[in-house]
C-alpha cells in the first residue's frame, strides 16, 4: 500500500472537474490539487511560459511527497507533458489522450469537433491523437478561449455564457459533427450551454472520467493503492485569492473545500 497523495495541477479551477473523477473511481485516494489562478489562463500564453510554469506547478506538488502527477489542463498537457515527463521521475498522467480515445469510441458519422483554449487548438495535438486511432475520422476544430474566464466568474448558464457560445460553436453545428471533445476542463462546467447550441444529436466528450480511468490504472500497475482502511485527505492550494478559491471551487466540486491556501509559485 502506498498512502502518499496524488498530486493534480490546472491553470486554475477547471482540473476539479477531473479530481472529482478521480474520487469516484478511487475514494480510498489522498489528493492535493493545485490551482494556478494567479497566473491563469494558460491557453494564451507561449510554449516556452506553458512549460515554465508546469514545471513549477510540479516542483511544487513534489514537496508534499506526492506517488503521481496529473496534468489536469489540456495546455499543459499538449505543451509540456514530455518534458515533465523527463525532468522527474515519477509517474505522470495527461488529459489529452483519454479524451481522445473517448471521441474515437462514441462517433458515428467520423465527424468530430473539438474546442479548447488557442494553445491546445494551435497545437493539433487532438487532431493528431484521434487521427491515430483512426485516420479516417474528420476532425474540426476551434478555439474558444473565453469559455474559460466564463467558467472562473461562475458564469455557466446565463445568457451572456449561451450567446458566446452559439458564436463560437454554430459553425461546427453546421459542419455535422456527432460528437465534441471538450478539450478543457473547465469546459464541462459550460456542459448545459454547450448542449442546448449544439443539440441532442452531438455527443459531449469530457476527458475527466476517461483520465480518471488511466490513473486507476496506472495505480494499479505500480501497486501503489492507497489503504482502503486509512481515511483519504485532501489538500488544496492556489496562487490567487483563498476565499475566490473556496467559494467557487465548492461550487465546481458539489463539496465544501476546506481550507485552502495561497503559495508563491514563484519560488519553484
């Protein structure tokens, strides 16, 4: 048994959405999750910042003695996921992949849309993961990089968040797409508005259950479970404003968080 936490990390509060993944599969799990409010978002910034500050966000999480990483931020993911990969010797989960395999699983018609912040689109790295699963599946994208100052605000079903979205997203409606990736994790908090624009014949894709899923796994592989008999604990730490952190984190998570706290993520 190895008690140690998981360790999570997002540009800000949308890698909840993949936490609260991770506890439904493994409630037994200690976590500490990390949110880079402070310096959010990631998708407008260069490769070259994207990685400087994964790196941090990891240096970071490894001082409280953590068993695994997970990028749960597709930015970070599609910029920096090999190079954290090599600067630490630890086990590291992206999001990117999962959810990839997941929209090659659930299209029908090989029309598959995905939206994510500019970084991620700019990137093509879903585009290149899903075409080798399967090269016959079209794919369209588009970046949407207001959805998630959107979701950080808390406005996930008003009317300002639904006519953003209809003109971000009426042109992959019109295209025929069956099934959208939400290539972000703030994006499922937006799941309502984004299903009333694109209709009931489009099949949402959110990575979090599938990357919860590959950290199951690879629990599993390195037999590194935590002790069913030892209660979980979780801690939370951001780079912003505590109290912004906990009110709306609670909100993101359907549960109180308690006590978050502010670090200097500078100084790693």
């Amino acid at each position: 048994m190895d008690n140690r936490p998981i360790g999570v990390f997002d540009s800000g509060l949308g890698g909840l959405t993949v936490l609260k993944e991770i506890v439904k599969l493994m409630p037994s799990e200690s976590i500490v999750y990390f949110g880079d409010c402070g310096r959010i978002p990631y998708g407008t910034k260069s490769r070259e910042t994207v990685i400087k500050y994964s790196l941090q966000d990891v240096r970071f999480l490894m001082t409280q003695d953590i068993k695994m990483v997970v990028i749960a931020c597709n930015t970070a993911s599609a910029m920096s996921y090999n190079m954290v990969v090599e600067k630490f010797d630890i086990p590291v989960v992206e999001v990117i992949n999962p959810g990839a395999i997941a929209a090659v699983r659930e299209t029908k018609n090989k029309k598959v849309g995905i939206i994510g912040t500019s970084a991620t689109i700019r990137s093509g790295v879903y585009e290149k993961n899903i075409n080798k699963l399967d090269s016959t599946i079209e794919t369209f994208s588009k970046a949407c990089p207001l959805f998630v100052q959107l979701v950080e605000e808390g406005w996930w079903e008003n009317d300002i968040a639904l006519r953003i979205a209809e003109e971000y997203l009426a042109p992959l409606r019109e295209i025929g797409i069956d099934t959208l990736v939400l290539g972000c994790t703030h994006y499922p908090l937006l799941f309502n508005v984004i299903s009333k624009v694109m209709g009931d014949s489009v099949k949402l894709v959110s990575s979090g259950a599938e990357t919860a899923r590959v950290v199951c796994d690879v629990i599993g592989k390195n037999v590194c479970a935590g002790d069913l008999e030892v209660h979980p604990n979780f801690k939370f730490y951001t780079s912003d404003s505590i109290e912004s952190f906990e009110s709306l984190g609670s909100e993101f998570l359907g549960e109180k968080i308690h006590s978050p706290e502010k670090i200097d993520i500078e100084k790693y």
